[in-house]
C-alpha cells in the first residue's frame, strides 16, 4: 500500500500532451510514456454532460481510474474539463466512490498522490456515501435492486436518480455490482461504457439500445426477485452493510437464473433473510409464520457460521424455532470436535430434554460428561450418564468413578449407580476388584460427603453382592480398609458373625489406635504377671506433679 | 444506397452501420416511451388510410431489434433515393455551427429555395425535432455558441430530410457531424459512414492554418482518415478519384475577411439570390484554392484534389466569433447555404447543369 495514485488532467486544447488536437491530456504526474496507454482507456470518458461535478470508474484490468467531469464555459464554447486519478490496484468502485469527496480534486498542480495521503479520505468518503445510501427511499431502491438482479451478468443504465453515488454503493453493498460506473452520461451508447451507466432521461437514439434500462418508476416483473430485494433493502437501511453480511455472496450472480437460485438461497420464506441474528428482529406475524414451518430456519442455522448461530440461541424467539436453532447447535456442538461457543450458547437454554440429545450419542464419554454437565438437569444427567457407561467393564467403571469423584461427583454418582445395577451380577474376580478398591471408602466420600449418606449408599450396594458373597473371604479388605461408613455399612447389612467380629475388632483397633494405644495383647493365662508389674516400661510412665517437686 | 435484389426484393445499406436491410420484408416499429422500439401491427378492421398514418412515423430496423446496435430507419427511408452527407474537419473547426446554419437555412422555408424547385420536409420527424430544437434554433434563434460535440456521443445520423426536387424525384437525406476528436481517430470501427458518404463537407478552420506558405503544415488529420477509407471504395470507371463528392468549406470566414480581400469580396455577397445561383461555384471554388495555396495550406487542399467531384467555399455560420457564449447583433449565417447547395448538385438532388453560366434570371457573376 505504500504505491501512490498518478493524476491526469483533461479539456480542450490546440495540442495535447500526445500532440492532437481537441480534448485531450494537458497536464499529469504520470511519465509521458504511460499517458498514452491512459487516454486510450479514458478518452471517451472524459465527456462531462453539466456544472455539477460527475464521476466515471474505470477498471483497466490491473489498476483503476476516477475520473471527476465538469462541463466548462468560461465565455467560451461550452466543453468539457476532466480530472482523473489512475493507478493502483486498491482503487477498487468502492474506494473510487468514497475518493469523490477528495477534497484535492482541481488542485492547480498534479502529482503523485501516496495512497497514505488518501485512504482517510476514502475511508471517510465511504462512510458519507454510505449513509445517503441508506436514507434512499426504499420501495424506489428496491425496485432498482430487483431490476440489477433481473439483469445479472449485463451492463445496465439507471435513469433518472437523484443521488447516483448512492445508489452505486448500495449496489454495492447489496450485490457486489457494478465494477465500473459512470454517474452523469448523456448516453449508454459504446462499448467501453463501464457497467453502469446513469442517465438523468432515456438518450435519444435511433439505435437499439446496448444494455438494460433500469428505472424505479417501472415496477419488477419478477416478483420472485422483487421481494428478496425488497428484503436486501430493508435490511441494509436498518442495519447497514452487517444487515445483509450474512446473505451476501462472494461473487455476484451471472445471470439471472443465478440471482433466483440466491434469492431462494438466502430466505427463510419471500421477504425474510436467512440470517439467523435479524430473527429476532422480525415482526410478530413473520416469526409465527416462520415458525409454523420451521425447517428453513433449522436449515440455516445448521450451516451458518457457529458465531451466528450462537448469537440467535441467545436471543427470544418463538418456540419452535427456538427448538430448531437447539436441535442445529446441539448436533454441531456435541461431538469432541464441536464447537466450544455453541455450547456455551445452548447452555443458556439448560435444561434441555434429554432426548435433543440423543440423536448424537453414543459419543466420547468424557464429553457426555462435559456436555450432559452444561445441558441437562441433575436428574436427567444421571438418567444418561448411567445408561452411557453401562458399556465400561467392572474396572473401567470403578475407575471412570474415581476420576470423576472429587471434580464431577454427579457423574461419578452415575457410576455408583451403574455400579448398583450391576453388582448382583458381578463375577468373583470383578467383585474382589471392588472390594479392594477405593469405591465404597474414598470415591463415594468424595461424592457425597456425610458419613451417614456413605454408609447408607455403601450398605445399598454391600446388600446388592451376590448371594454368598457377605463372608470374611470377599469383604475383609473392606473390613481393613477401616472407614467408619464402610464399617457401619458391613455392619448394618451382614449378618455373618465372623464377619461382624471382625468389623468391631476393626472398630476397637481404630479407637485405640486413635488413642495412640496399641492394640491389646490378648489376656495371659491364669499365674502370669499382673499388669504394672515387672514388665512395664517405667521409663515411659508420665511423670506426676509429685514427681517435680521431688527433684 | 438501394437495389433490387433477390429477384426485384428491395435491399438497403443502413446509412449507420452499412449492413443490408431487406427492406420489403422488415417490420414496422415505433419508439415506445422509453425509446425502446415496440412493434406496430395492424388492427383488425384498420383502414388504410389510418394504418398508412401510423406508418408515416415508422421504422424499420436494420436487424434483430432484440440486437444492441440494431438501427431504426425512417419507413420510406428507401422510397427515396438515399443521399448521406457526413462533415469532416478536426475539433472545434466549426462542423457543427456550419451544418446547423446549413439545415437552418435548408429548412427555412425562404422564398428562394423555391426557384430552386426544392422542396425540403423532416424525413425522420423525431430526429429532425430533436435537432432543431437542440442546434439549429439554440445557434439562429438565440444566438447562442453550441456545445462541443462530445466525441463519445453516438454514431448515428444527426438529422434526416426528404428533400424533392424540381423534378419531383426525392431522396433521403441523412447528415453525420462526429466530433473532430472521433474523425481523427486512424481506427473506429463505430464510425462507418464514409463507406457509403455520397458527399462530404471538408470544414477548413482558418484559424489552424499556416501564417504563411511553406511553414511545414501538415493539414487536418480527419481529412487524411476520411480520404484513407474512401480508398476501399471503388473509384469511378476510368478515373483516379475517390467516389465522393467534395465541399470544401473555409468556415469561420469572418475571422479571415479582413485579411484577405478576397475573403471579404465573397462575404460580402452572402445575399438570399447569390446564396442559390451555383454557377458562381466554380469561381468561387478557384479562388478559395487560390487562397489556400496562398497560405500554405496544401494539405488542406487534398479533399478538393482527390475526389471525383469538389467545390470550394468561404463561409460563416455566425459572422463573428462568440462573445460569453453567445452572438452579438451582427450574427448571420453567411453563405452557408451555398455548400450544400453545391452538394446537391454533385450527387444529383440539384442537376449539374446549375454549375454552368447563369440564365437570364441568374445573379451577378462571380467577384474580382
């Protein structure tokens, strides 16, 4: 960006910068040796038809041209005087347009514009433009865009607008054309013509005119196209060019089958844009049309972008599109690589039903978690991920529990409650893995916190071992293990007496061991040494308060 | 440009673009409000007389009229004898105050264009309207300096006439004045009348001629390309010429009249009856090759010495130069007429014989 635009000036003159007579280049920035490939593109465009400044863009192939047309007197035969930037591959129709307002146009001395000198210019120029463009009157515009659509792929002329700049840019804007225009010709003859020509009436002619006619005050004959323009229109005026961001194609139509295929394309139903963010701008009529049929909207909302999509979830619309923008998000945003904004977007709708969700299971458990975490109600959650790890062996599942204990204790209590449905079928080896691991102790601690919910969940599924199983040989590392819920658990559902002797011994062992005491030694027999006898280690008694004052 | 073809089929040149129009069987259109053409039919029942009517404001198209570029021609274009006249001269030489002064006068219903048997009427009433009312009556009625003519304006005939002699024989009449820069141009495929020109009028502007002889002036570039593309033509039997007929025409004259007495002798015989006695065209036409010869001005000569038929003249379409746009009292158009006058006569409207020596009613004989 650091070329710079070149100058040209032209009006009538005994000789020419190129050495001919009449109107031609007399002044410019450009090497002599490039104006000639210039006039060849520019001369019969330098042609101005009134006082009121006019303007043609041109587009060489590589670089563009603005050229600002007056007609000129000064006592003299009324001609023509014509100042004409050229060069540089950004000129593109809408930089051309918001150069119009240039205030350097007529400087008495032509030189290399740097493009760093302009772009302010253009940038402001552009926002000026673009806000008449907005204020036309809309039915008028509408009728104007419906006529370009119609005539896709074709120059065309425009007559009789008041503000042809405008009408340029919302061409623009709405539908990518024109690449070339002229704002004040007396005809639309000429094949050099830029693509769009504005004429202040209809050229008197005796030839068949080159191009299409566009005139407001001629209504559409395709009402198909009519209706979307008239949807393009309303929506840029309220919103301007993010109004119609959502439809726009990259490429304007090239014929007008084309522009129909967009138009079908782009709206949720004749007269509505297909963009999910202006729903909820939509009148109360259109939204329950809308939503009496709402498979176009869930159509859309299934391609747009996620950011869109996102931003229509967060807004209020009727139900059943409201479902229908749910069900899209939900099957782009549920699988592992979906998308992060989605669900943080459909979470705003939690709690969903859990059969939305179904459609898109099985899918990665550690996701369901995640997922099923953001969407569903408590209940609901458990009810899903109870079923989904229905799949995980004996193992993987006491595992599954363990991870999930202390971050996600609902999920884990999902697999506490796979775990319940399973037990009285669970095979030996897969039982004693049980037993010896940190379930029923420490995850469901973590889980549930209280003692008395612990013991009560253990004693729920201690009562579910298979029949035979409540003996010292399956659950003594239960036994050892020592937590007090545990204990109380065994204790409440055993009924083996060997079993419940050693749940108190383990009981006894705990208080003492609290107490710093080691566990008893059993009872000598009968003529033994008596306690505090011979054997007891007097360095270690506590010494009394009689002790101190002895010494 | 009309012949029988096709065993007796009428089949016309369209003036504008040369291309072949088999005129019998060409339908009649009419300009609708948008100036697009609309097919004109019959109606059941219409009588003669009110379908010849509408036809009287018809066209023909030179093609598919769903074709940019097709042509609409007046519906008795080829009724007539066609005679298409085109100006020629470089940018701002004066072709379009001359020509409009030209069809001012021509349509001026003055008296003496009686005695000529003349008899001039609009050929396409639109066309001719249009020109009237944006040349001809803005440059005679209100004085007033004409725009440029802007050289990316259409290429089409600028007005079309009936004109009918004193023998009753008519012809179309259709004139060409392009834009000096476009004349100049050594390749424009738009611009296609010099290949069926029966006539053009060379407009010498005085004031881009040398000051003196042997100043290395190289002549009007439109006149070189007009004369360059008369060479596809073929030359009539027996002769070197360009098959055209040529006026010559010094415009602006009133800027050169007081530097040669010759040009003032001329001017000062601009009068209504020496207007239309073309016997005094052949001295005139010698002495406006004298005077160009005189000022070094060969180049510009080379119309008058190249084509099969040629007149010289001194003329001015206002009298004087403009003043803020507009003319002061002294505007006249000063032997305007003439030219086109001897254009007739060469390609047939007029006969030749007019050029001879004057009858017994005639005017005064040349100046000296």
């Amino acid at each position: 960006m650091n070329e710079g635009l070149h100058q040209i000036r032209y009006r009538w003159t005994e000789r020419s910068l190129l050495g001919e007579r009449g109107m031609g280049p007399v002044e410019s920035s450009l090497p002599q040796a490039h104006i000639e490939a210039w006039d060849a593109l520019l001369r019969d465009h330098v042609w101005a038809t009134g006082p009121e400044p006019a303007f043609t863009y041109l587009w060489s192939g590589e670089a563009g041209a603005l050229i600002r047309k007056v007609t000129t007197a000064g006592g003299g035969r009324p001609g023509s005087s014509a100042h004409v930037l050229v060069g540089g591959r950004f000129l593109s129709p809408k930089v051309a347009i918001g150069l119009t307002t240039w205030t350097g146009w007529d400087a008495p001395e032509l030189t290399e514009v740097p493009w760093s000198r302009l772009a302010p210019a253009a940038r402001q120029g552009i926002r000026d433009v673009r806000r008449r463009s907005r204020a036309l009157a809309p039915d008028r515009l509408a009728v104007l865009v419906a006529h370009l659509l119609s005539a896709s792929g074709e120059p065309f002329s425009v007559l009789a607008e008041a503000d042809p700049l405008a009408v340029v840019m919302a061409f623009t804007d709405l539908v990518g054309r024109p690449a070339g225009f002229a704002t004040d010709e007396a005809d639309d003859n000429g094949t050099s013509m830029p693509e769009a020509v504005f004429l202040k009436e209809a050229p008197f002619s005796t030839t068949i005119a080159a191009r299409r006619r566009l005139m407001a005050q001629v209504s559409p004959a395709d009402a198909e196209l009519h209706t979307f323009a008239d949807a393009l229109v309303r929506a840029y005026r309220m919103q301007g060019r993010d109004g119609v961001a959502r439809v726009r194609l990259a490429t304007p139509p090239g014929d007008a089958a084309e522009a129909h295929a967009w138009a079908r394309r782009a709206q949720f139903r004749p007269g509505v844009l297909a963009d999910l963010t202006r729903l909820h701008l939509l009148g109360t009529d259109i939204l329950r049309e809308l939503a009496a049929d709402p498979g176009p909207v869930t159509a859309a909302a299934i391609t747009a972008p996620a950011a869109d999509l996102a931003y229509a979830l967060g807004q209020a619309v009727p139900e059943p599109l409201s479902a229908g923008l749910v069900t899209a998000a939900l099957r782009r945003a549920v699988p592992p690589d979906g998308d992060h904004t989605l669900l943080e977007a459909l979470a705003k709708h939690a709690p969903i039903g859990p059969g939305l969700l179904a459609p898109y299971l099985p899918v990665d458990l550690d996701r369901l978690a995640y997922v099923t975490g953001l969407l569903l109600s408590r209940e609901d959650r458990l009810s899903v991920l109870t079923g989904a790890v229905a799949a995980l062996s004996a193992q993987d599942l006491i595992s599954w529990i363990g991870e999930r204990a202390t971050d996600d204790p609902d999920a884990a209590w999902a697999g506490f409650h796979q775990m319940l449905d399973r037990v009285p079928g669970l095979a030996r080896p897969d039982l004693d893995a049980l037993v010896r691991s940190q379930l029923l102790a420490v995850y469901l601690r973590a889980v549930l916190g209280s003692p008395p919910d612990v013991a009560r969940a253990a004693a729920m599924l201690l009562a579910a071992f298979p029949e035979g199983t409540h003996d010292l040989g399956t659950l003594t590392p239960l036994i050892d293990h020592g937590d007090p819920a545990v204990l109380h658990a065994v204790e409440t559902v055993v009924a083996d007496p060997a079993v419940r002797d050693a749940v108190l011994r383990r009981i006894r062992f705990s208080f003492y061991q609290a107490q710093r005491l080691p566990p008893p030694a059993p009872p000598q027999p009968a003529g033994g040494d008596a306690p505090g006898g011979s054997r007891w280690p007097l360095g270690r008694r506590r010494r009394s308060a009689n002790d101190r004052t002895a010494t | 440009m009309t012949g029988p073809r096709n065993g007796g089929a009428t089949v016309v040149e369209c003036p504008i673009c040369a291309r072949l129009i088999a005129w019998d069987t060409a339908a009649p259109y009419r300009f609708g409000p948008d100036n697009q053409p609309v097919a004109l039919t019959r109606q059941p029942g219409e009588s003669d007389h009110s379908w010849r009517d509408k036809l009287r404001t018809a066209y023909r198209p030179c093609g598919d009229v769903r074709q940019p570029g097709t042509h609409l021609l007046p519906y008795d274009y080829a009724d007539y004898a066609p005679v298409t006249i085109g100006m020629v001269g470089h940018s701002k030489a004066g072709k379009t105050h001359l020509l409009a002064a030209m069809i001012g006068r021509l349509c001026s219903n003055d008296p003496v264009l009686s005695r000529l048997g003349l008899s001039v009427a609009p050929l396409d009433l639109r066309v001719h309207q249009r020109y009237m009312a944006d040349l001809v009556t803005p440059l005679t009625v209100h004085r007033r300096q004409l725009p440029d003519t802007q050289a990316n304006a259409r290429v089409e005939f600028c007005d079309a006439l009936k004109i009918t002699n004193a023998e009753g024989r008519s012809f179309s009449l259709t004139f060409f004045d392009l834009a000096g820069e476009r004349l100049a141009r050594a390749q424009d495929d738009e611009v296609r009348f010099y290949a069926l020109a029966d006539a053009l009028i060379f407009v010498v502007d005085p004031e881009s001629l040398p000051a003196r002889p042997r100043q290395g002036a190289t002549g009007d570039v439109s006149f070189d390309v007009a004369l360059h593309h008369l060479e596809s033509r073929d030359r009539p039997r027996g002769s070197g010429f360009k098959p055209v007929s040529a006026a010559v025409v010094v415009a602006k004259a009133d800027l050169i009249r007081f530097s040669d007495r010759v040009v003032s002798d001329w001017l000062a015989r601009g009068g209504s009856d020496e207007e239309v006695e073309l016997s005094t065209v052949e001295q005139e036409s010698e002495d406006v090759y004298a005077y160009l010869s005189r000022r070094g001005a060969d180049a510009w000569l080379r119309p008058a010495q190249q084509c099969f038929r040629s007149t010289l003249h001194f003329a001015s379409a206002t009298n004087g130069p403009a003043v803020g746009g507009g003319f002061d009292a002294a505007f006249r158009q000063c032997r305007v007429l003439k030219p086109l006058l001897a254009t007739f006569a060469m390609t047939g409207v007029l006969p030749e014989s007019m050029f001879g020596p004057p009858g017994p009613s005639a005017g005064d004989g040349p100046p000296r």
